[in-house]
C-alpha cells in the first residue's frame, strides 16, 4: 500500500478488513470502499500530503463530530478515522493489528486491525450490514480460541483466546458448540477450571469432570456450586 510506503501509518478496519480474515477461511466479503484507522497526527499529515500526489480529500474532519476524512483515490472511496466505536485508540490498535501481505508485492506489509478489536467494533455500531461481518469474525476468532487450546505453550496461552472472545461478548458461558470443541482438548487443571466456569449448561460440566483428574474434580465440584445457568 502506497501510504505504508510513504511512512503513514494506518490500519485496516471495516468490510476490507473483514474480508482479509474471511479469505483465511475461504469466505469472501465485497466493500466498496477502504477504511482506514490513524493517529489524529497521522490524518492531519496525509491531508497535507494527499492533495499534492494526486489524491483528492472531499471532506475533512468537523468540530464535534466523529473525526472522519474522505479522500478520493484513482475512483476509490478511502475514510481515514481516528476514532470510532469499539476500537482501542488507533495508536494502541495498531500495536495488536497483524500484517498481511499483498500477492502482488509480498514485500509490503499492510496491517489489518485485530479481529478481536474488529468484532468489539461490529458489535457496538451493530447496523444490518454488519451482522454478516461479526458472522465471519465470529468464525474466525472460534477457530483461534481452537488453536489456543490446542496449541498454546502454556496453560494462560491456551486460554488467553477464549478469555478475550468471552470479554469481547462481554459474556459469562462460551458459545455451546465452541465449548464442545473445547472440552476434548483441555489437559491441565486450569483449563478444566476455565471450562467449568465458562461452559454453558450444567452437561458441559459433567462432561468436563468425567475427563478431570481425579485430585482436581472436589476443586471443580467447589466451583460448580457458585455457577449460576440459565433456564432452559
């Protein structure tokens, strides 16, 4: 991406950014324009710099409004925002943002915001266009709580996934199929203790002491009476 190149740095929110990580899964996902996520600093030197290199800027940023540019590029709609619902402020999202690299250049690098920050970001602006894009960051990011269990290098590691997903629902019990996928793979105390505080029904949790060491299920059975379920 050009703007990389010329040392502004900016991450990838919105449908481009969904779709990076839906084509990690064979999904695919159709924008129309580029959003982009920066530093208040970085938009205030890409509008002195775009006018001069052939890009035209059609609207700025407003007092007392959500603090948005749009510049037109080769026909292309790019929004620059430097804040917006959900999303950690740009400069700490784009510590946590991943890189993803171009076919056509794998040489540059273009950092796409976390798919957990994205998700937190669908959830709370929430129009009807974006639930088919929390869908595929719901995908996504079961599969990396998946991996975590399965291949984290230490007990925190392998949890740490499912922890975020759970803040990022801002829920107490994981998705029922998730927690399924995950009961077989849990290997040590205190993933059996994560499972039965986060598992969703009361035959998760059997099934998640039937596989427990012995020594660890009273502490588990002591967790079990503080669990709350819902109703079904």
């Amino acid at each position: 991406m050009q703007l990389q190149a010329e040392g502004f740095e900016c991450g990838v929110i919105g449908g481009c950014a969904v779709g990076a990580y839906g084509r990690l899964q064979g999904e695919s996902v159709l924008s129309g324009d580029l959003d982009l996520y920066s530093s208040a600093e970085t938009l205030n030197a890409l509008l002195l710099w775009a006018p001069q290199h052939g890009l035209i800027v059609r609207k700025r940023p407003q007092p007392r409004s959500i603090p948005t540019a749009f510049i037109e590029w080769e026909g292309l709609e790019v929004n620059v925002l430097t804040r917006t619902d959900g999303l950690p402020p740009p400069e700490q999202a784009l510590q946590t943002a991943r890189e993803f690299r171009l076919k056509s250049q794998p040489d540059v690098a273009i950092l796409v915001i976390d798919p957990f920050d994205l998700l937190r970001n669908k959830l709370a602006v929430n129009r009807p266009k974006d639930r088919p894009h929390i869908a595929i960051l719901r995908r996504f990011i079961e599969e990396e709580v998946v991996a975590g269990f399965e291949n984290g290098s230490s007990p925190r590691d392998r949890i740490a996934p499912a922890r975020r997903f759970l803040s990022v629902l801002d829920a107490r019990a994981l998705p029922a199929e998730l927690a399924a996928r995950l009961i077989p793979l849990a290997k040590t105390p205190a993933e059996f203790r994560f499972l039965v505080d986060t598992v969703p029904s009361r035959d998760d949790v059997e099934a998640v002491l039937e596989r427990t060491p012995e020594e660890t299920r009273e502490e588990l059975r002591e967790i079990l009476k503080r669990r709350r379920f819902r109703k079904s």
